[in-house]
C-alpha cells in the first residue's frame, strides 16, 4: 500500500502544527549567581617579541 505524496505532507505539516510539549520561556527569567575559582595566579612572561605577555590557564 502506497501512501499519496499529499496525504503524507499534510499529516507531516498537522504534526509540525501541533505543540511537542515544549514550554516558551517565561517572561521572568530565573537568575542564578555565577560561582567560580581561580585554579593557577596568572604569570607574566617575557615573550621573543620583546613584550611580556600573560600566561594562565
């Protein structure tokens, strides 16, 4: 049994139509602090240009 090329793109295009359970983002975002550490201090190294550059990682 073939299905016609017009009744698949239609029930494809009903589909695209249908919400998929996603919910938009409210109109009040949450906010959440940002916590971060510092692994290595930064170091200052003379580069072959003549310039000192900073090294971290």
């Amino acid at each position: 049994m073939r299905v016609p090329i017009w009744l698949l793109s239609t029930f494809v295009l009903l589909l695209a139509t249908f919400p998929s359970g996603v919910h938009a983002a409210s109109d009040n975002p949450k906010l959440t602090p940002l916590v971060a550490e510092i692994i290595a201090p930064p170091h200052v190294i003379p580069g072959s240009d003549g310039r000192r550059h900073i090294v971290y990682e």
